[in-house]
C-alpha cells in the first residue's frame, strides 16, 4: 500500500483557519486529493479532542479511522 500523508493539518480551533477545517472535510479533501494518512497538531484543544473522540473510529493505539478510510493520526 502507497501511503500518501500530510502529517501537519490544523482543525477550526486554531487561529486563521477555516471553520470548515472539521473532521468531515478534511477526510473529503483528503480523499479527493488522495491522501490517506493525515496528522493533526490541534489534539490537546479540548473541543477538538472531543470531536475526535465522538466522530473518528480508534482502530489500534492512536490510528483513528473515518467514515471514508482516512487514517487520522
């Protein structure tokens, strides 16, 4: 399997990003421009952790899953 990564994506929570920066549309954009292992450096925002927690699917030990087989780490 290729992987194709961004290993460095900030959510809606950080300063000057876009409120469409959720879950959903970064696993969208992702899919469609092909990347299927993405990293996130806002984990430790506590809406955003909560988010992360209640949408994303924990397959092993810090390897979250969503609803479109984007690996979020």
């Amino acid at each position: 399997m290729q992987v194709i990564a961004d290993l460095h994506i900030h959510s809606k929570y950080s300063r000057a990003v876009s409120p469409q920066m959720n879950l959903e549309g970064i696993a969208f954009w992702a899919d469609k421009k092909g990347i299927n292992l993405v990293g996130t450096g806002d984990w430790t925002h506590p809406l955003w952790m909560n988010e992360i927690k209640n949408k994303l699917i924990e397959t092993s030990k810090g390897i979250l899953l969503s609803s479109c087989d984007t690996i979020l780490l």
